[in-house]
C-alpha cells in the first residue's frame, strides 16, 4: 500500500474504523499532526498499536446472549438413572 503514517514516523492519534478491501482488513487511521485519514492494513496496526485496536474492537464489540434454563427432571427418558 506503500508509505503509511508509521513509516513517516507520524503517531497513532486514533482508530476510526475497519473496512474491508479486496479481502484485507484495512482500519481508517488518524494520525497525530496530519489532517489526512489513511486506509492502513490491519496486520501493520496491529504490530505497531496493539492496546489501540484491542480498545477499538472493546468499543464496538455487542454481546447477545440468551440463557436457557434446563431444569432436572428425572421423568427424562433420555436421563441414565444410574449414579
């Protein structure tokens, strides 16, 4: 993809979002003291800002769960009655 911000020295200033280019994950980067946004792939950021885009991800992550609650029952005809 050629130079990035972190070949130019520039210093993370935050991760705006992730898209996907042609099957590489790319993160949209502002850098500190540029006004240039820049696609930079995944796997560079990752190496050079690890704790950013675990924040990144901590941010945007939904959990949905469900909970079922599976009562005993020893009329179950599928339940072994040994011990």
């Amino acid at each position: 993809m050629g130079r990035t911000g972190y070949t130019r020295g520039l210093p993370l200033e935050r991760i705006l979002g992730a898209s996907k280019v042609t099957g590489e994950l790319l993160f949209l980067i502002k850098w500190k003291h540029c006004d240039e946004l820049e696609l930079v792939p995944a796997k560079e950021v990752n190496e050079h800002n690890t704790q950013e885009v675990i924040e990144f991800y901590e941010k945007r992550i939904v959990f949905k769960s469900k909970f079922i609650v599976v009562k005993s029952d020893d009329s179950d005809p599928h339940r072994s009655n040994q011990s």
